[in-house]
C-alpha cells in the first residue's frame, strides 16, 4: 500500500503529537487538556487506526501547542502507552513515551463526596497511581482506570 493511503491525518508545522493513545479515548485526551474548539487550536484526531502494538489506537494532533510536564503526567494516568512527539517546522524534534508517576495531587476529584478532599478544606486531592488506577490518599477510594478521565480536573 502506498503513502498516500497510510497517511490518515496531514502533518503539522509546529506543535504536538499525542500517538499510541488506546482506541476510543482521544476525546478524553482533549478534554484533559482542556480543548474544547472554543481556543482556536487546530485540532485533528486518528480514531481507532490500526496498530501492530496496541491493535487500535488513536492520535491527536494539536498544532502551536507544545504539552507541558504536567499536562504529560495527566495525560499518563489515561494514556500509559502514548508517545509524545513535538513538531517543529514539520520535523519531530523531541519524541518521548509518557511515564506514570507515582503519586499525583490536585489533578483528579475523589469520586467519594464524603471524602475530606471535597469539604472544603485547604487540602489538594491527592492520589498514588496504581498499575490500573488511583487511590485516594485520604479516603482510600479507588478509581479505576476507565473511571479517570471523569475525574480529572480540567478546569
């Protein structure tokens, strides 16, 4: 099959490219990082693409926005297998695989709302991420990984 069939989504000048994100959760990926259409950020989305290492995946381009540490270490908690890639001036000048971190605060809700992280108090959420979730660390709530993206804090 030729290039022409291969290539899905154009490339971008500048910016990043989120790959190897599971099949169906590209939109989970937006909305962590907060893109809703409203910014102007060209956006294009890869749904569901074939892939030798996860069978399906999808990719997410964003164009003049490079991904900051932070952002990278949400994005992990959803996307453990995606590989960050920034584009500059059409060529890939930096590619890393996300890496999960151990522990995460501030960034996701406890879904428990008798938890003492929702009453509040001048406390961050905070949570230890686990090898398919989190756990709350005040509450012991878990949150499993196909619950996550309902809890991040977005805003």
């Amino acid at each position: 099959m030729s290039d022409d069939h291969q290539l899905r989504v154009s490339k971008i000048r500048n910016g990043t490219v989120i790959d190897h994100v599971a099949g169906g959760q590209a939109l989970n990926v937006l909305a962590l990082l907060g893109i809703d259409g409203s910014g102007g950020e060209a956006v294009s989305i890869g749904m569901n693409v074939p892939s030798d290492r996860l069978g399906r995946k999808d990719i997410v381009k964003v164009e003049g926005r490079e991904l900051s540490q932070s952002e990278v270490d949400i994005l992990s908690l959803i996307a453990p297998a995606a590989s960050i890639n920034i584009v500059r001036d059409y060529e890939v000048e930096e590619k890393s695989r996300v890496v999960r971190p151990d522990h995460v605060s501030g960034i996701i809700s406890c879904p428990n709302h008798n938890c003492i992280s929702n009453a509040d108090e001048p406390i961050d959420s905070g949570f230890a991420v686990l090898d398919d979730g989190v756990r709350c660390d005040y509450c012991g709530t878990i949150v499993r990984e196909d619950e996550l993206a309902a809890s991040l804090d977005v805003n």
